[in-house]
C-alpha cells in the first residue's frame, strides 16, 4: 500500500471523498469491528497527500512561535490542532475561489494536515520552555550573566529526538487505547466534530476564520510598537515606540517601607510589578485558561506584591563568616527569590499528589498494554494501524540518539540514560492515559518525577537531572498529542498509519521553527531572569520549577538561605492541604483554590496574572451576554491575537538583532 495518495480529481473521486453522514460523537461508542464495518475509508478517500503534509508544516511551523512564545511567558502550552483546522479550511477556499487550487482538501486531508501542524506546534517545544530554559538558567553567574546557551546542533537533534522518541512510543498504545477501550481523549473528539462542521457548514468556517485573521493583525501590531527599536532613544541607542508596561497603580499608598544599614527606603506598587502590561497576549491566554485559575493566580500575586514579598525582603540571616545574608536583593525579585521557593512546591506537591490519586488510571494502564492479544483481528488491520516493526526501529534510533547526547553533553552515564528511556516509556504510557480519561496531560509531574529519581542517583549533577526528566517529559507530551490526533482521526474513518506518518514529518519543520525561535526570543539568561534594573521578558515559570529542584538536589537544602527553607516547607504543605481540600470536596471545586493557579501567581510578574484575570473576565461575562457567540468566537479571537503577537514577536526580535540594533524589550 502506498502511504502518499493523489489528491481528488474527478467530481465522482470528490463526491467519495466527503465526510460521512455519522456524527463524531456518535462512532464513540463503535466496537472495533463495527468502526471496520462502517466508519473505516481505508484508501476510498485521500488523506496522506503532499498538500496536506506541506500545508500543515507550514502552519504548524508558524504555530510552534505561538507555542513557544506562550510557553516561556505562563508555562502554559496550547493545542494547535483546531486553529490549524479552521485556517487550512479558509485558506484552501480562498485558494480554490481565486483559481489557484482545482480541487478542495477532503475531510481526511485536513485532518492529516491538523496532525502535521499539531506535532510542528505542541510536540517540539517542552523540552524548550522547561528542561532547555533551566539549563541556560543555571549555567549564568555573577561573571557571566547571560549563562551559556547550548550549540544549535546539539539543541536541534535533541529536540528532534526526544519527539520521535515520544511519537513511537504511542504505537503500542494506540490500539487498546483507541480502538479497543474507547478512551474520549476529549481535544480529540473535539477537533473531529470542528472538522465535521466545517465541511458542514462552510460560512461559519470561514467567519471564524476571518475572525481569527483580524485578531492576529490586530495581536502583531503590539510587537511592532512595544519590542521593535524604532526610535532613537536618550542614550543614544534605540527604543520602542512604547513601554512594555505601565505604572497604573502607583497613585496607590506605598506598598512598602524598609530600613537597610540605617537607611529607609519606601517602594511604590510598581517596584513589585505591580503594573499594567501593555501587551494583550496575556489578556488573550486568561480568556483561554479560565476564570478559576487566573482568579487565584491574581489572589496568590498579590499577597506576594503586598504581603510575602515585603516581608522576605527584610529577612536576613548571619552566614558563617559573619556576613549578613537577606533573602532578596530587589523589590521586582520577590516573586523569583521568596515567590519562586513558595510556588514551585505548590506545584511539584500537588501535582505529585494528584498523580499519585490516579492509582487506578496507572494500573489501568499496564494492564490495558498487556491485555488483549488472543482477540481476533480484522484483516484490513495490517493496511491500517502502524507495524510494531517502526516502534522498535523508531524506539532504537530515537532512544539511542538520547542516549548518546546525554553521554557526551549532559553528563548522563549511558547506563542512566538507557534507565531513561526505558522509565520513559512507563511514564508515557500512563500520561497518555490521563489525557484519553481526563484531557490533561501530567507533563509536569512526569518531569518531576524523573528529577526526583535522578536527584537520588545522580545527586550533585543538575544538567543531569533536567536533561533526564527532559526525556520523559518530551515523550510524554508527544505521545498524548499522537493519541488525540489518532482519536480524531478514528472517529472520522481515517487511516492511522498514514496520520502516523503524517505527525512524524511535523516534527522536522516544528524543531526548526522552536530552535530558531528559542535562540531569537532568548539571547541570553537575563531574557530570563532579569538584569539589577529589569524584570525578566520571559519568566518561564515552567523552567523556573525545573530549575528550583535541580538546584535543591545540587546544593542541598541545608545550604540555602533560612527563609527559603521555611518557603520550600510551607509550599510542599499548602499543594497537599489544597489537593486535599478538591479531593474532600469535589463538588466545591469551583470555588476552591487551584493550586496551578497559586502556585502561578507566586511564580509570575503581578502584571501578567493581572491581564490573565483581565481576560478571563471577558470571557466569562462575553458568555453571560452571547453565549452562542462565546461558544464560535472566543477561541479564533483568543487564538488570532496570541498568534499575532507571538509571530510578530519573533520577527521584531530578529529585525532588532539583524537591522534595528540597540537594546529593545518585550
């Protein structure tokens, strides 16, 4: 069977190709021999074709920026395959009414080609917004404040690697998953009735598609005026047009008074960033994440704006050689030095903790990859699912590429890293359960384990214990993007071998477009963490966590300052009081604390919580007034200004490195 198909022709081959009259939601409840029977196209219509692959390889390598972009600002990563879906669809007409194309894309090639966008935009950036971040983190010092980035080709093949590594791993999974146990993967299900509506309802398609469009112009201009160097600035270098932020609230009381070696100092609101980001792509994600978790991510900013950071800037503590210590040493760094160390064990307690809760999914999912062998198989099975022989192949290339970087660049004895890709390989699959029962995806926790097994083996190496939970993390990630694509997919007939092929060849243009990316976002560390005079443009807050328990394992708690030890105690115990709490109240869980969104709010700049709560209330009140109106738009609009502003971030960050010169900001 050949895997590139030739695209509809005749108005007959057009006519075969359309979608089947059978909702989505209703081949859910299909037994594998059923979905055969009546849901399964087999080679009756073109899915795998040139078009398809290319068309989604270019968007996915614009939505990768998005991804990225997003990523190093919240932590957040966000799935691409719809907004690729309704512009393929307006694109593609707008191609075929202006001549150029001469058939349209079948159903099954859009979704071949939302599979190609989604692993170019979601599998390829994890490791980039956690693990690689932390890295480059770590390895800057007071000498060297811009750390050291690592050479693009060790980057690159890594990146490639570990998305492989995690797109074959899926192969095992997928048939018990998928076929057999019937898992929702609920963003699956929902890319495939998207899909269906707009080869239904093509007007409404190309609405939001508008819609989308407008919002991402409207998203770059933002770019343009706050990060490019436009104008000459007092010093003789170049500035933008505007402020990244602006102090709104300083007409507010002094937020703080302080006295150091008999001086007092008092510091406005905007000294701890409380200030209004000018920016809209903040406002853009809020409106996406929700009201629950942005509502505590503000709540958790402010009481370290006014409450914790304010008190952690006056402890001080007498080291050894009698020099006194404070806890932090700029009233902007207390959501990185007091936040950080309160936040991140919110995160890594309770996402542990309800990881651990999910004993059953675990279980089910060992006993889900062993069960089932003596079933009888349908013959057209061979044509349509993926050889077990591509796992092996793909696990041994992928996994032994990992293993060799990990040797030579991470400090990773290759025994260890053998171990790696083997823990790998369960922690995937349990992960990938978790997104087909509850369509989240514990990337986190998996990380956070690896760092904790690797903290005991290799205690003193932190490259060692990021680059290992890296791997896992990856994997994890590409594998449940694989399995929600292969969800739409099976719900709409399709062919899984060739949405397969499909997914891997998104990788190659999403590790160029995140690489590249990564490189012009982040010149250097202070991109991360800040200058004696400048908030971070990327907080990374993913990273910022990654980064905190490499160091705890490398240094040893004993060694840090007091305060931060107190911190890194209340945390642990507020992540479990707070998985406790959704536990012992399920049917509260609206109202409860989101310890995602506390522990956030303690990681991030005031300002960013704030446009996210901006956002969110938008939303909800857009959905009290026209909800029908919420239901079609939010998404495209919400989509359409975060691609905008991250697209067009990434070009005034090369035009200001190539042409504009000076010293920018975001």
């Amino acid at each position: 069977m050949a895997l590139f198909q030739s695209p509809p022709k005749t108005p007959e081959e057009i006519e075969r190709a359309r979608p089947l009259d059978l909702p989505p939601d209703a081949v859910l409840e299909y037994d594998e021999a059923r979905w055969y029977a009546e849901v399964y196209r087999g080679d009756d219509v073109p899915q795998l074709t040139v078009r398809s692959v290319l068309l989604g390889a270019v968007l996915g390598f614009l939505l990768a920026f998005t991804n990225l972009y997003i990523g190093l600002k919240t932590g957040w990563g966000l799935g691409v395959a719809i907004t690729a879906s309704i512009l393929a669809y307006a694109f593609w007409n707008g191609l075929e009414k202006a001549g150029i194309a001469k058939t349209p894309l079948t159903i099954l090639e859009t979704n071949c080609m939302q599979s190609t966008a989604s692993s170019a935009g979601y599998s390829t950036g994890t490791t980039m917004t956690s693990a690689v971040a932390a890295l480059l983190m770590i390895t800057a010092t007071e000498a060297n404040p811009g750390g050291e980035h690592l050479h693009w080709i060790v980057l690159a093949t890594w990146t490639l690697s570990l998305a492989m590594l995690g797109t074959v791993i899926a192969i095992p999974m997928k048939r018990n998953m998928i076929n057999r146990e019937r898992l929702r993967f609920p963003s699956g299900v929902a890319a495939a009735v998207t899909l269906q509506s707009l080869y239904s309802k093509g007007s409404e398609a190309t609405d939001k598609a508008r819609a989308l469009l407008f919002a991402a112009l409207f998203g770059a201009a933002f770019p343009v005026a706050l990060d490019m160097n436009l104008v000459a600035d007092a010093e003789g270098g170049r500035a933008p047009l505007l402020p990244g932020s602006t102090p709104l609230f300083d007409w507010l009381p002094a937020s703080s008074t302080h006295v150091r070696a008999g001086e007092t100092t008092t510091f406005a609101p905007s000294d701890w960033t409380v200030v209004w980001d000018n920016n809209p792509v903040m406002i853009a994600a809020g409106a996406i994440v929700g009201l629950r978790v942005t509502g505590w991510m503000t709540v958790a900013a402010l009481v370290l704006a006014f409450g914790l950071g304010p008190w952690g800037f006056d402890q001080a503590w007498t080291s050894p050689a009698g020099e006194v210590l404070y806890a932090t040493s700029a009233p902007y760094k207390a959501w990185r030095e007091i936040g950080l160390w309160f936040g991140v064990p919110i995160m890594v307690s309770s996402g542990l903790i309800t990881f651990a809760l999910q004993w059953r999914t675990i279980v089910r999912a060992f006993s889900g990859l062993l069960g089932g062998a003596g079933e009888d198989v349908d013959p057209r099975e061979k044509e349509a699912e993926v050889p077990m022989s591509w796992f092996v192949a793909g696990t041994v290339v992928s996994g032994l590429s990992a293993v060799v970087l990990g040797t030579l660049y991470f400090d990773i004895p290759p025994a260890y890293g053998v171990l790696a890709v083997l823990l790998t390989f369960g922690l995937s699959l349990v992960a990938a359960r978790a997104t087909g029962e509850s369509d989240i995806t514990p990337t986190g926790a998996m990380g956070k384990l690896m760092q904790l097994t690797y903290g005991v083996l290799i205690p003193q190496s932190a490259t060692a214990n990021l680059m290992t939970a890296s791997i896992t993390s990856s994997a994890a990630a590409s594998s449940a993007d694989l399995l929600t694509d292969l969800k739409s997919g099976y719900l709409l007939g399709a062919n899984p071998r060739r949405q397969f092929v499909a997914q891997m060849m998104g990788i190659i243009p999403g590790t160029i477009a995140t690489v590249s990316g990564f490189y012009l976002l982040v010149p250097d560390a202070t991109a991360l963490l800040g200058t004696a005079d400048h908030p971070p443009a990327f907080p990374a807050p993913s990273a910022q966590a990654w980064k905190a328990v490499a160091e705890v394992f490398k240094t040893g708690i004993e060694n840090m300052h007091p305060v931060h030890q107190q911190m890194i105690v209340a945390g642990l115990i507020t992540g479990a009081v707070l998985v406790a709490l959704e536990t012992l109240l399920p049917k509260n869980k609206a109202w409860l604390p989101s310890a995602t969104g506390v522990g956030l709010g303690f990681i991030l700049p005031f300002q960013y919580p704030l446009s996210m709560l901006t956002g969110a209330l938008l939303a909800w009140g857009a959905a009290r007034m026209k909800p029908e109106w919420e239901k079609a738009y939010l998404v495209p609009i919400a989509s359409g200004i975060i691609a905008g502003v991250s697209i067009m971030g990434v070009l005034a960050a090369v035009l200001n490195n190539v042409v504009l010169g000076g010293g920018g900001g975001h």
